[in-house]
C-alpha cells in the first residue's frame, strides 16, 4: 500500500501513537481496579507503573530491530501485543494478572512500536525532523483528551473489565492495519549532516556513560518523569478526593491536561534549542515546584488551582520528553543518538517505578494529599540543584 503524500506519514504516526498513548489515561481505570479488586494506591498503581516500566526497556531493545525489520512488521506485532494485552486485562482475576496483562504484555507492544513512526517520518522528512518527529510524539500526550472521557464512558457502560475488551480489540484492529500504509523512502535521503553540539565528534554510547553530564541529565531525567507520572496517574483522583470534583466531571479536566502534556513536547524542544538545555531544567523545575506549593493551599472547590497547577504537571512531563532527546543531541552529537537516547530514555522506566510505587507508599501511609506534594517539591530542590551543577559540554 503506497500513501502519495509523505505527510499522511505525519497524520498515521499521530493517530497511532494516540492508541498507545491510551496508558495516560490509567487514573480514569484506577478507582475501579481498586474498587474491583479491593486494593489500595500503591496495588493500583502497579499495572500503570509497570506499563511504563516495560514501554522504556523494550524500546532499549528494540530500537535495535528497527532497522532490521520492514515498519509494518515492527508495528504489527507490537500492535497485536497491546491489543492482546488490554483484552486480556479484561479476564485479570486479581491486581497482579492485571498488571501481568496490563503491565508487560501492553508495555512490550508499546515499547516495540514507539519508536518506529519516529524512524519513519525523520527518513521521510530529513530537513525537518524536529517538526515532524514532535507533531507525531503530540499523538502520544494528546491521547488522554480522546481516551479519557472514552474509557470513562466504556467503564460506566459496560465495568472496567469489559472496557479493557472493548479498547483491546480496537487497538488489535486499528494500529496492525494502519501500519500497512507506512513505509520507508524507497532511497534513503541525502541528510544534511551537521554538528548539532559544537563538539569536534559525536560520542559513542561507551564514552557518553562516562561524561559527567550523563549521570546528571539522567538523574534529572529520572526526577522529571518520576513528577510527572506521579501525577498522572493521580490526577483524577485527586480531583475527586481533595478538589471535589464529580465523577463525571474529572475526567473532561484529564481531558485537557493531556493538551498541555501535547504543547510540552513541542514547545520545551524549541525553548531548549533557544535558551540551554540548562535554562531549560532549571525553568522546568521551577514551574513545577510553584505548582507543588500551590496545590499545598488547595481543598475542596480549589478548582482554580488544580487547573492552573496540574496543567502545569502535564505541560513538564511532555517537556521532559522533549528536554530529554534534545538534551542528548545537544551533549552527544547525531552520528550514535539512536543508540545514545536508547540508554537515556531508561531513566524513564526508573522514573515510572520509583514516583507511582513511593507515591503510592507515601498516600496509604498518611492518607493525605499534601504528602505528595512535599514529595514532588523535595525532588525539584534536587533537580534544581543537579541541572546547575551540569557542565556546558560533556
């Protein structure tokens, strides 16, 4: 199958991502899992946690493969692992078959897809990889403002486990077929080769893991996801139990934190590209300390407030996943970034392991809001601290 149009790459890419980036939306299932299987905070946040977990370190993998097999092939089976992965989620007789089902079988399939629209629409698109490589990564942090209120009116109408059937099929069905209409450029394009960093050479993954900026930009790469995804996962909780918010009302504001999350991506990148990746942290961390201070002052009503802060929260997760990739372009050079940001993108995993379960941990100790936010503003002081200490070169 032959699309005319390289751009139609652009738009399937969007709507692929969009299917996997239904994992967003986990707050939405996450008070009827507990409710189902009469589990707490940190038990329900283990299917979404280990989700992300495996969505990072299979993409360690299999960015290995990308090249190796056609982008139909890539996209096929990791299409069928999620959409097996959901529906089988639907037959989870307990909190850790979900997160079997949930966690890993859906995690693999996305990771195994995730970077293969990212490859294609660059190849096709060589003088314009920062554009098309961030309007097909707004796919991913948009998805929560469709899926939400979706997998909101799926659980209300048919119960959370027939909702995970219903979603599985369609991600069976839709990610497989549309990935018979992308293909590479028959011949590869003559890329303009430039020296994004400044530096006399790229670094190989061996040598970037012993620079000094390495283990900084992955710590803060850690905190920076570990922020976002921590609030993720409980924002619509959170609206419920601390702002008040109805039941059917949350998810819409999920809804439009997911635009925020979208405008992240490709906003951070160009800010990074125009004030240092330095600059850029440092504004980051920031932003979210002021919000983690704000929702401190928050109750029941505050809506203002949980607006303003956790449009915020979305916006810098998205903005790490831009400050990130650009980040090690910047640091490391072009010729290894593949392999390079395969190794940096991990501290995303780590980062899903560490803010759901300790966040997790810190509500079922103090059944309390507030602690959760003392925890997000103690890891900005130290992602303040760390992005400073970080050389201009590595």
């Amino acid at each position: 199958m032959r699309v005319s149009n390289p751009w139609m790459y652009v738009l399937l890419g969007i709507v692929i991502m969009m299917c996997l980036g239904t994992v967003y939306s986990w707050s939405i299932f996450r008070s009827a899992v507990e409710t189902l299987y009469g589990v707490g905070a940190v038990q329900s946040g283990m299917p979404y946690m280990f989700s992300l977990a495996f969505y990072a370190f299979s993409m360690l993998v299999s960015g290995k493969y990308i090249d190796r097999f056609s982008p139909k092939q890539m996209m096929s089976v990791g299409g069928l692992l999620v959409g097996i992965g959901w529906f089988a989620s639907g037959y989870a007789e307990n909190i850790y078959i979900l997160t079997l089902t949930y966690g890993a079988i859906v995690g693999i399939g996305v990771g195994i897809i995730y970077g293969v629209p990212i490859s294609v629409v660059a190849k096709w698109f060589p003088s314009r990889k920062g554009l098309v490589v961030g309007l097909v990564l707004t796919g991913f942090g948009l998805s929560p403002f469709i899926t939400a209120p979706a997998a909101k009116a799926l659980i209300e109408g048919f119960g959370v486990l027939d909702a995970f059937k219903i979603l599985g099929l369609l991600f069976a069905i839709i990610i497989p077929v549309l990935s018979r209409f992308v293909r590479l450029p028959d011949h590869k394009s003559d890329e303009v080769k430039f020296n994004i960093s400044g530096n006399s050479r790229s670094l190989s993954t061996q040598e970037m893991v012993k620079t000094k900026s390495f283990k900084s930009l992955y710590i803060c790469f850690i905190l920076g996801t570990m922020i976002g995804l921590t609030i993720i996962g409980m924002t619509n909780t959170i609206g419920v139990d601390l702002i008040g918010l109805s039941a059917i009302t949350a998810p819409l504001f999920v809804s439009v934190f997911a635009v925020f999350n979208g405008i992240g991506r490709p906003l951070f990148g160009w800010l990074t590209d125009k004030l240092s990746y330095k600059k850029i942290m440092l504004l980051s961390f920031c932003s979210i300390l002021t919000s983690g201070i704000l929702m401190l002052f928050a109750h029941e009503g505050s809506v203002i407030i949980y607006v303003i802060s956790f449009s915020i929260f979305w916006m810098n997760l998205g903005g790490w996943l831009a400050i990130a990739p650009t980040s090690t372009l910047l640091l490391y050079g072009n010729n290894n970034y593949s392999q390079n940001y395969g190794v940096v993108f991990t501290a995303y995993g780590i980062g899903a392991i560490a803010g759901v379960y300790v966040s997790g941990l810190l509500f079922d100790y103090f059944k309390n809001h507030d602690v959760i936010f003392y925890f997000i503003i103690g890891l900005c002081l130290i992602g303040i601290i760390l992005s400073q200490s970080m050389p201009k070169r590595q």
